[in-house]
C-alpha cells in the first residue's frame, strides 16, 4: 500500500524539488529497523527485522567480525542516490567507513530480490573497512564482497573471450566507465577471488591478512608466484 503511494508520487518526482521528494520518500518509507549492528531509519515495507540480522550474521561469520554501528540509508529517487557518491548511474548501492561512522546507502534498484546479494556485498566493504583496512588488496575488494555475498556466477566462457588485462592489479577501483567495462572488472576480479578460495581455502588467507598485506601471503600461503599467469589459467581451466 505505501510502495503503491510511493510508485504514485514517483511521477511527480521530475517537478517536485528534491528536498520535497526526499521528504515525501522518507514518509513513504518510514519503517525503522534496528539490530545490533544496523540502524535502518526508512526501510521498505516488505524487508524483515530477521532478514537484515541473518545476512549481517553470515558475513559477520564469515569475516570473524563484530561490526559496529552501521546507518542504512534506503533512496527512491536515483538523483538523491548519486548525490551520496561519486561511483556513477551504475552503482546499485554505496558503503561508506569513515571518521564519522559507517553507513551503506540503498539507491533506487535494490529490491526484494537482489537485497541479500546487495547488502551482504555492502557489509563485506564495510568489514573490510573496519577490520582489514588496507591489507586486503584494492583489485581483490570488489570480487571478495561478490564471492562472499553469493552474488551471481561468474560466466567464465564469457571471461575467456574478453582481452585480458595487462595486469590484475590493474582491476582496482575507480569502477567507471562503460557499463561492460564495469561489468569486467567486477566478474574478473570475483574470478579472482574464486581462484584464491580453490587454490588456498579463501577464509585461512583472510584471516592471516588481519593488519598485514595480503599480497604477500598470496606468494608464500598460497604459492602463486606470478597472479597474472595463474589467473589466464584459471580462466581457461573453467570456460
Ligand atoms: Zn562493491
């Protein structure tokens, strides 16, 4: 009943001032979920208090992590969403680990469907943000929080037909650019990740990269001398 109200005045979005849509976006999502790690002030109607614990509980377990306070931020209007962040119309949702506390931010295309996907991907960044800091590697980040939040297959046969990169590193953020271009780096570096949990059982290794570079417990822990020659491999080996 609110979302119909909400698809409703979505039409007037266009005219409306954006102070007054998110104003009208807020009442229309006025539900408050809070546990003990997310405080969600304006969560849709159809999303549980028990569904935000048990994907927040499953990433916790997985990192060995309490994460401490983060804001959840639901958006209906796209141009509220891209105001909170400078990742471009492709990004389906932000997290944010700063001075100021954490915060994941929900824009417009997150959804009953893709939402466990989607917020388990956004509390992966955020652990890393907490716990890891700067150990886990910026070209590993985007593909870890894919491979630990079950966020679809990698379509390797579609990976092997596309250029690879110079060099593996190079998938680090910024992701702009062309939505394929994107959608690359995304599913290479999940490839990535995927690789690391075969050849080196992915949870031992993270732990091990509490304050240090994981980097270098990839040479030593997982005895891959050369990434970019294991990853064409792997890519092969699974297309
Ligand atoms: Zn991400």
């Amino acid at each position: 009943m609110i979302i119909q109200a909400w698809i409703r005045f979505q039409g007037y979005c266009g005219w409306l001032s954006g102070v007054l849509c998110v104003l009208i976006s807020v009442g229309a999502f006025a539900k408050e979920i809070k546990t003990n790690e997310i405080v969600m002030p304006n969560a849709p109607d159809w999303l549980k208090q028990t569904r935000v614990e048990q994907v927040t509980n499953r990433i916790q377990h997985k990192l060995e992590w309490s994460t401490r306070r983060v804001h959840a931020i639901w958006y209906t209007s796209q141009e509220e969403f891209e105001k909170v962040h400078t990742l471009g119309p492709f990004a389906a949702a932000v997290a944010k680990v700063g001075a100021q506390g954490s915060s994941i931010h929900l824009g417009p295309g997150v959804d009953q469907e893709n939402f466990d996907a989607v917020f388990g991907h956004e509390l992966v960044h955020i652990v890393i943000g907490q716990k890891y800091k700067d150990a886990i590697p910026k070209w590993l980040e985007e593909g870890l929080a894919n491979h630990l939040a079950n966020r679809g297959k990698v379509d390797y046969a579609w990976l092997a037909k596309q250029p690879f990169p110079d060099d593996v590193r190079d998938l680090a953020h910024p992701f702009r650019g062309s939505a394929a271009g994107i959608s690359y780096r995304y599913k290479a570096s999940q490839a990535l990740a995927e690789m690391l949990s075969k050849r080196c059982e992915l949870e031992n290794l993270i732990r091990l990269s509490v304050q240090r570079k994981m980097e270098n417990y990839i040479q030593t822990y997982c005895g891959i001398a050369d990434l970019n020659k294991a990853f064409r491999e792997w890519v092969q080996k699974k297309k």
